[in-house]
C-alpha cells in the first residue's frame, strides 16, 4: 500500500470521487507515479492548515497487448 499526506483539497475530492466510483487514481510523488484504487481518505485532526492521508493500494502495470497485422488488407470492393 502507499500512502502519503497533502492539504490540496481540490486533490482530496478527486480521490474521494476515485474510491466512490471504483476507479483507479494516479499520483505523482518524488518522480514517481503510483497508480491504483484508493483505499482510504482521513483527515489529520490536530492539524492547521488542514490535510488528508489518503491510502492507494497500487495495480501492477499493464503490459502492452501486441496484435498482429493481418496478411490481407481487409478492403473491399464495392461492386
């Protein structure tokens, strides 16, 4: 899992969308890109300004799906 901390809050919303739809999210962290579902958003209570520790549990990459050409053109002919 990866977590970190951050007080943006219009960053805070996208994650919290994220984890209501299901859909992965993607951060960029010290050159680095994480992506994956977000588990978790808690606030930090005794904080000022305000931040969020927010949880991704990471999806391992996709490979790239490699198709073959086709030996004929599939053009046709109108007649």
């Amino acid at each position: 899992m990866f977590t970190f901390e951050t007080a943006d809050q219009k960053e805070v919303r996208r994650f919290r969308i994220a984890q209501f739809n299901g859909r992965p999210a993607t951060v960029r962290s010290d050159g680095s890109t994480v992506t994956g579902h977000v588990r978790a958003v808690q606030e930090v209570e005794e904080s000022v300004p305000p931040r969020w520790t927010i949880t991704i549990v990471p999806t391992p990459p996709r490979e790239a799906m490699v198709t073959p050409r086709p030996a004929s053109p599939r053009v046709r002919r109108f007649r």
